[in-house]
C-alpha cells in the first residue's frame, strides 16, 4: 500500500483582517463563529502532518499571464497598515517546492513570477496568522493568481500537485478567499439582490462533497456576486483532482454583507477507505475463531481494497474500560495480502504478547480492536519527528534489533521520548548509535 499524494489537507480560508484580534478589538465578536472556525481548520492542518503550507491570495500583485509567489527566503505578515503595528510574524519560503512547482507548470507553459516584496498581503497573511497562533510550524510557498481562464487556474493546481508528490513531504493547500462582497445594502461593495446566490452555490457544493459544482457557477453571476475567492478555489480543486474528497462546511457567515466560509476539500487524516468497519471486524472475527476452536481463519474470498493490497500492520486489544490486553504486529509484511496479515497479528496480539497471559474465551465479549496499517517508512530525524502524526521506527547499526511505537500514545508527547521507548523495545541500550525512520499510520477502530 502506497500513500496516494504527499498533499494531506486542501481547505477554504477567508481573509478580513478584522478577524484578527489586534486588528479587531471589540469588532472581533460579530466574527466570532470565523474565528473558532480557524481554529478548527489549523487544528485540522497541524494533525494532517503538513510540513508546508501553500497559501494562494487574490490579494498579492497580479500578472496578467502569469502566476505569482513571494521569493522569500524569509515572508512577513505584518498587520501595520490595519493598525496593529505591533502585530507581525516571519516564515521561511519552502524554496525546493516552489522551484518544483515553477518547473511544474513550465511544462504547462505556465510561468511564475517571483515578487521582490517580502511583506505579505493581507489575503495569504490572515490565514497564516491563525495557522500560527494556533501551533503550526513550518514553512510556506505563497502564491497568486492570474487572468489567465478558468481552465488554467485548475491546470495550476494540478502541476502544484505534481510537485508535492515529486518531493515526498507532507504540504497542505489553502485557498484563501472570500464569497460574495455585496450581500447587505451596506457591504462595501454595494449591494446585489441575487449575489447571496453565489454564496449559496458554493456551500452547497461543500455540503454536497461535489466541489466541482464550485466549477461549473456561471461567470455572470460570480461578477454580480463581486466575489474574491472563485479562482483561489480552482487551483485547490486542481491540486486535489482525482483523490477522495473529505468536503466539510466548517462555518459561514456574513456579518458585513462579505460572504465568510472556512471548509475542507480534502484531508487524508479524516479519511477512512473502512467504512464498515471490517479490518477491526476481521481482527475480531480472527482471535474468537482462533480462542474458541483453536483454528486459524482464512481471509475472505472476495477480498478488495485496503484488505487486497500487501501492508504490515498492528493489532490492538484492549478491555471495555480501555485497558491495553494485548498488541502485536509488523513493520514489514509478512503475508500476500492486508488481510492475512491482520489475522495472524490478531491472533498472536491475543495469544503471544509477552505481557499478558492468552485471552480466554471468557473474555472475549469485553475486548474491543482496533487495527494500524503502516503506510511507508522514510529516513527521518529527531527534528523531523511529531509523536502525535508519525509513529518511529529505530534501528541499531547492525540491522539486528528493531522497534516501533505507534503514534498518537497517551503520555508520549516529545519525539526524544518516542525514540527512547522505541529503541528500549528493541533491545538498543541507551546511547548507541542508531537509525530512525518515521511513518504515518492509518487508525481503524471498533
């Protein structure tokens, strides 16, 4: 089993600067239900494992033919001009993925403009600053749009895509951008009978998980709309065509007659390919067969999905009151399929984990599984480590001794922490040298 893309969030952002508090002041209450909202949506972009976020603005300089990006090697938010000089920020520019995105679209014949300014504008630095305040730590490639057409715009986004998925590393995409301008005789764009329409269309098309609806609205009524985020939205809908979208309306509002969405296009840490539950379904079915006959079930016959392809996974059991009763598993394959894997890690987790004795028939009915499927392995550092998304791997220098822990463990917060515990599993006195590898983890629970 293969990861499909290394872009792990697409979402919506809107950007009016009185949603940030040193801006808002007292103001800030009618954006309320925004605000937490932006919470939500960073909270969502921090356990995605993101190690860049790309941000495309309406609001940074426009070129006729041709994108945008701040050149870095360092941006910065700076919310001076909205009077709150003492409310700054800095990000390093993520300069590998920009320049892989720029050969990207090269090979579309779309150029990309790199932007002397380092100060960010308003509609990339809003939903960076939430991203922030919030805990997220990385770097960033900044981006704007173009007039180039529609099709484009969603051509663009494909080619960020194919740069993300040629470097490996974990991106998130937000498209910032506000609906309609014109939806109160008072907005500041004048008023429009029908520009709540517009608005309409596009939640409906989130509520829907059919974000290519977004596409199809007509032109005439996204510019009586007087809109600003209709093509900030293509290229995220480029950037995550052809995966599964995980569509969410996390909030709308328009206290000033501005349309304000936070939503979610697509977020690998909220997908779950068993939606019915079977691989926690087949690890029961596999230690109850086993402890009550003494036999060994065979995997299903018309296996498909995740239980047809070829993946090392751990099997967990634990009591009603969740207590731990017994956790086997793999880091490498073992057998054919998932689902051969997950019986045999089933059965030992329940019959051979050292720390407890095997489960009795008598208990069975108090158990409830889940199940981790690994996704692939690659080198890592301690400072490329997050216990609450990877789960480690440590190895010593012989290749003889290994150790997992499994991400997102109560009480193991510090990467330092994970290893140490890793590595005492495998054997590995403290202080000898050893490699680490992380991976993420696919959860399925009862």
């Amino acid at each position: 089993m293969s990861m499909d893309s290394f872009l792990v969030f697409t979402g919506i952002a809107p950007h009016p600067p009185i949603m940030v508090p040193e801006v808002g002041g007292e103001a800030i209450i009618e954006v309320r239900k925004s605000i937490d909202a932006m919470t939500d949506f960073s909270e969502r972009v921090i356990a995605s494992g993101a190690e860049t976020v790309i941000l495309i603005s309406p609001h940074a300089p426009l070129e006729v033919d041709s994108f945008v990006a701040y050149s870095g090697p360092t941006v910065y938010g700076d919310f001076s001009r909205f009077r709150a000089p003492d409310c700054q920020f800095t990000v390093p520019i993520n300069d590998q993925l920009l320049t892989a995105i720029t050969a990207e679209a090269r090979k579309e014949s779309f150029p990309i403009t790199r932007l002397g300014e380092q100060t960010l504008d308003h509609g990339t630095a809003v939903p960076l600053y939430f991203l922030i305040d919030n805990g997220w730590q990385g770097n960033v490639v900044a981006l704007g749009y173009s007039f180039l057409s529609n099709e484009d715009h969603r051509r663009f986004g494909s080619c960020i895509k194919r740069a993300i998925d040629g470097l490996g590393k974990p991106v998130a995409f937000v498209a910032s951008g506000d609906l309609s301008h014109r939806l109160r005789p008072e907005a500041p764009a004048g008023y429009n009978p029908d520009a709540h329409v517009f608005d309409e269309k596009v939640v409906e098309a989130i509520q829907s998980s059919a974000p290519d609806l977004i596409v199809q609205i007509d032109h005439h009524l996204r510019k009586l709309a007087g809109e600003c985020g209709y093509r900030s939205m293509l290229v995220a809908i480029g950037a995550c065509e052809g995966m599964r979208h995980e569509c969410e309306l996390i909030s709308y509002e328009a206290p000033f007659g501005v349309g304000y969405m936070v939503a979610q296009l697509m977020n690998v840490a909220s997908q779950t390919p068993d939606e019915d539950g079977s691989l926690p379904a087949l690890a029961r079915a596999a230690v109850e067969t086993f402890v009550t006959t003494g036999t060994i079930p065979k995997p299903p016959a018309d296996l498909s999905g995740i239980l047809a392809e070829r993946a090392p996974c751990f099997v967990s059991l634990k009591t009603r009151d969740g207590e731990l009763r017994g956790c086997i598993g793999t880091i490498e394959p073992m057998k054919n399929t998932l689902a051969a894997e997950l019986i045999a890690n089933a059965i030992s987790a329940a019959t051979h984990d050292p720390r407890f004795p095997p489960v009795s028939q008598d208990e069975l009915a108090d158990l409830r599984y889940s199940v981790d499927v690994l996704l692939p392995a690659e080198p890592a550092s301690i400072g490329e480590l997050d216990p609450r998304v990877y789960g480690v791997i440590v190895e010593d220098e012989s290749g003889d001794r290994r150790g997992l822990l499994l991400p997102d463990i109560p009480g193991v917060d510090e990467a330092n922490q994970q290893v140490e515990i890793a590595a005492r599993k495998a054997g590995i006195p403290a202080g000898r040298p050893i490699k680490i590898w992380r991976s993420k983890v696919e959860r399925y629970r009862e």
